[in-house]
C-alpha cells in the first residue's frame, strides 16, 4: 500500500546491515543512502511496497537463468529495483473531461500519480550480474506493463547486449511460469487462423516482440547515430563507461524519451545504466560521474536519478579482503573471494593487467594504459580562488596548429601548495573543426575563461602576447619567473625579455632526461592534493596526461590520443622548473 511514512522493505533491511556493521559501504554508497533517508523523511514522497512486490513475484514466478533454472533475485536487484518501482509522487492537474450526453464539458482536477525515478545508474564490480539486472527490468516492462511500446537495449558491443537478451530468449523457451505459457503458445506462423492459436511473445528478427501489447525490445549499436531520434519508454545502456568517449548515449536516448512521453499523464520513460568502471578519461562518462557526485553532495537536488556507485575507497583497500564488497556487493553469491584474491595476485605480477583489474573488479578509475595522474588529482576543487597581486612562476608551451597554446601561473602558497591558474589559446578554425561532444567540451572551456579563441587559421603570437599581457595586468600577477618550451617561443620570449628583463626565464628542453625528477616531484604534488587548481581544462590535461619510460627508468610526458591536449600540463612543469631554478626570488 502507499505510503509517505514507510521505510522502504528492502532498503531498510540493507540499511541495518550498514549500521551494524555488517556490510562495509564506500563514500558514494552511503551519501545515496542519506539521500534515500531524505526521500523517507518528504511527506510529498511514497513509497509502494506492493509495486516492489508484484515485480518481485512476477521475476521469480515466471523467469530463468541462462541455463533454464529458476530465477531467484538477489538482494541487490531488490535493493535497486525497489528504487524504480517504490517510489511515487503525485501532480495536480487541470483535465478536460468532455459531458456524457456530448455536449460541451468541463474541466476537472486529477490527482495522477507518477513513478518518481526515470534514471538509474549503476557502476558495480565486474562479475555483479549486472546484466541479469537489466534483463528482468525489459522482461518486466516487455510483458507487464500493458503502456509500454519500444524498449532498447545497446551496449559497446553486440555480445554485450546479447548478455541482456539471452535470458529473455532461454525463458521464452522454457515458459515456465503460467504468464510465459500462456505467451508462448501457439505457433509464429499462425496470422490467419485463430489468434488464441497465434503466438503472443517470441523472439524475432527485429528483436523479442508482444504481439499483445504491441512491445518491442530491441538491440541497438552504442553509437549516436543509431540511437538519435528513437522514442523509447524503456532503455537499458550496458557498459555506458566503456563506449566512444566522444558520444553520451544515455543523454541521447533521454532526449527521445522525453520527447516521447512529454505530453503523456504518466510520462513514466526509464533509463537504466549499467557499468563496471571504465579505462577511457575525459570522455561522456567522466561528465556524467561528476554529476552523479554532485547529486550524491546534495551541490544538485534530483530526486528523479537513482544512483548506485560500488568502488573501494582508496588502493590501500585492494589487500583487505572485507572491504572487496564495497566495489563488489555480489561478493561471494555471483563472484568467488578466490575470484578475487587471484585478480591481486595477477595484478601485482603483470603490470599489464594491473589498470584493468583495479578499475573492473575495484571500481577505481584507471586507464587501459598507464595515466600519470589518478582520477582522484585530476579533481577541480570546489572553492574558486583568485590569486591578485600575488608572485607566480609563469610556464608555457606554445603551439600554432590545433594544439593549445598554453600558459600556466603557478603560485606559491606556502605549506608547500601552489595555486594554478591555466590560460589557453585557439584559432576559430580550430574550433569549427572539431566534433560535436568535443565542442561541447570546448565551449565550457570558454565559459570559464581558460580558453581563448583567436581569429584565423593559425595563431599569431604577438596577438597572443598582447592578450596574455593584458591579463597579468588586470590581475596584477607578479611573475617572477618564466619557464619555457623553446618550440615556437622565440619571438615571444624575445618580447618578454625586451619588456621585462632578462632576469628569471628559464629554457626548459622537452625530454626524458630532463623532465623525469620535475614530473616526479610533481606527482608527488598531486598525491597530496597540494595543486589547487579550480579550471575543468586543468583538469582535462591533467587527465589526458601519460608517460613513456625510457630503459633507464626516466619519463617523459605524453599523450596517447591526437584530441587529448596535454598542453597546460607541460606548461604546468615548465613553471614548476622556473620556479625551482628561482626560488630565490620568491623568497
């Protein structure tokens, strides 16, 4: 029955558990809980427990595993399914209902009661069965929810998507519950004859299809031209962390959905998105985690997303097998420990495997190569700071093509952290050229102030001297020191020495040799969160960011994609080189 005072069923055995202790929660796991408690507490909120129920009932009545025996839901398919289907709120609405003699009619307020979460995300461990999880929410919807029309299924692959599929297939096959019987029986071949001797669900060509309610499921490709412009009730996005980093399926279909329901009463669409930890950066996916955080904070109020974030809360929790279940709720019923303590063991003997292993089986952001900075450095911090007046040591690397042209300000602040200020440049040729979710990118860069746009084809240095001087002006920066790349600086450095002294500037030669002791001192920076930098194209560079080792153990900055500018990172040490060189200047 509703109600705006219940705990809900599920979600309050789990959250027992929590407090005594039982079950160990990482920090996103628990912020979702306060939120959870916050929906308990809203007397605007209720919850359903017969709608959990009845969804529980019909997955454990009627549905298989892939190898044909019965379906039994874990207890965090219940925990997550309880989010979709327990909730509700209720909208008042001014609805014509035209007279029963036919004349004229009037209009009538209505009480319409919708489901409160349209979106759901999920990144759990590797092995959590997640796809089983989306399978049964399009079989629910596929075969018991008489509104619904078209259901997707996509994911990076088509053997992915298939993994949602499948079970649906094996329990048509096996019809073992009364629904699926009655479903099932008859033949597909039969469309002339009797319809009770027709089929009424089956697997087709285009998909799995009720032919009673007129419901089709679906696989598409994860690509944005295949999912553009589909008006779906229902979508299930698998992988969503490990796709095109330059695409956001989930915001695609949203966009259909939307479109589709707008106009309806219940205006019930759902997404549900599911996925390991990726090893792209910079991509949708790390857009979309920090606005799941910033909904976890409390910094964004929407009630309507569910989110379900299982990862370890630092690598030092990889050795402590009782803390696994943090990134791995399923430990133990759908993964072994064994499992597990094998994955460590091969982490730590093949380095090759090691980014892989942490982020899908520990839910710790890592890369299919090795990153120099961890997701965690690449972090903006929240609080924006301003740095007038003040003594910096100035970087920059300086490019004329399609590269950032860069300038770092690096301040020193004492209790050995440095302020970063960052100040980019590109043509608007430049800009036009570069694809639609990279622009999207770009534009917030704008935003912000850290990229500059120039006119033209190819960047004309002295414009850029002109702009980059008038800012330390307006801030009334006092660069100290000046480190440079001397790939196409002399013009620019000729300038600043003519206007302001010879005295601080510093060649800094790109290589192994000389960069690898700066770039350590630097990761050892960022380990401590002493960078303080509060741009998002700070913290795409930094993210973008690898390294090469040379046979004797040096590294060198690279990047491993031609898009992933690492620009105001090289700036980044330059400045720090200048400032090592000069500190007495700054004392």
């Amino acid at each position: 029955m509703l109600s705006n005072t219940a705990t809900p069923k599920y979600y309050g055995a789990f959250r027992e558990k929590v407090l005594r202790g039982e079950i160990p929660v990482c920090k996103e796991v628990s912020m979702e809980m306060n939120r959870i408690d916050q929906l308990i507490d809203n007397p605007g909120i209720w919850y359903d427990d017969e709608a959990i129920d009845g969804f529980i009932a019909y997955c454990e009545e009627e549905l298989t595993l892939t190898n044909g025996e019965p379906l039994y839901l874990l207890d965090t398919f219940k925990l997550w399914a309880e989010q979709v289907f327990g909730w509700y709120y209720f909208v008042e609405r001014s609805i014509y209902v035209p007279s029963k003699d036919g004349h004229g009619g009037r209009y009538v307020n209505k009480r319409i009661k919708k489901r409160l979460v349209n979106k759901q995300y999920l990144i759990v461990a590797r092995g959590a069965a997640k796809s089983m999880y989306a399978s049964v929410i399009q079989n629910y919807y596929l075969n018991v929810d008489t509104t619904t029309t078209y259901q997707v299924c996509t994911a990076p692959t088509m053997k992915q998507a298939d993994e949602v599929m499948s079970p649906i297939r094996t329990a048509i096959a096996r019809a073992r519950g009364p629904l699926y019987r009655f479903l099932t029986e008859g033949s597909l071949q039969n469309t002339t004859g009797n319809k009770a001797n027709r089929v009424k669900l089956a697997s087709t060509k285009k998909g799995i299809q009720n032919f009673l309610t007129n419901s089709m499921l679906e696989v598409r490709p994860m690509r944005i031209d295949a999912l553009q412009g589909l008006r779906v009730k229902i979508a299930t996005v698998d992988e969503w962390l490990s796709g095109d980093i330059r695409e956001n399926p989930i915001e695609c279909l949203e966009q259909g959905a939307t479109k589709e329901q707008g106009s309806a009463e219940n205006n019930d669409w759902l997404i549900v998105a599911i996925s390991s930890e990726g090893t792209v950066r910079n991509g949708s996916g790390d857009t979309i985690k920090m606005e799941l955080m910033d909904i976890l904070k409390g910094d964004y109020y929407n009630p309507h997303v569910s989110i379900w974030w299982y990862k370890l809360d630092g690598l030092e929790e990889v050795n402590d097998p009782e803390m696994w279940v943090k990134a791995q709720p399923n430990l133990g019923k759908t993964v072994t420990y064994e499992t597990y303590q094998l994955a460590v063991e091969k982490a730590e003997k093949v380095p090759s495997e090691r980014n892989d292993i942490l982020a899908k089986r520990f839910g710790i952001p890592m890369e299919g190569y090795t990153y120099f900075f961890t997701y965690e450095e690449t972090l903006c911090q929240d609080r924006k700071r301003d740095y007038w007046r003040m003594s910096c040591s100035m970087g920059a690397d300086m490019s004329q093509g399609d590269d950032f042209c860069s300038f770092v300000f690096m301040f020193p602040l004492g209790r050995g952290e440095f302020g970063i200020k960052t100040r980019n440049y590109i043509t608007e040729y430049t800009l036009a050229k570069l694809p639609g979710a990279m622009r999207n990118k770009y534009d917030e860069f704008i935003r912000e102030g850290s990229l500059i746009v120039m006119p033209g084809t190819m960047l004309d240095m002295m414009q850029v001297y002109e702009d980059l001087d008038n800012h330390i002006i307006e801030r009334e920066y006092d660069v100290r020191s000046v480190g440079y790349d001397p790939y196409n600086a002399r013009e620019f450095i000729e300038r600043w020495e003519q206007e302001n002294g010879p005295f601080g500037i510093e060649k800094v030669i790109q290589g192994a040799k000389t960069e690898s002791v700066p770039l350590g001192e630097l990761k050892k920076l960022a380990e401590q969160r002493a960078l303080l930098f509060d741009e998002q194209l700070m913290s795409f560079a930094m993210g973008n960011a690898i390294t090469l080792e040379d046979s004797n153990g040096n590294r060198k900055l690279m990047k491993k994609r031609y898009e992933a500018k690492i620009d105001p990172v090289a700036a980044l040490l330059d400045a720090f080189v200048a400032w090592k060189l000069n500190k007495e200047a700054f004392e």
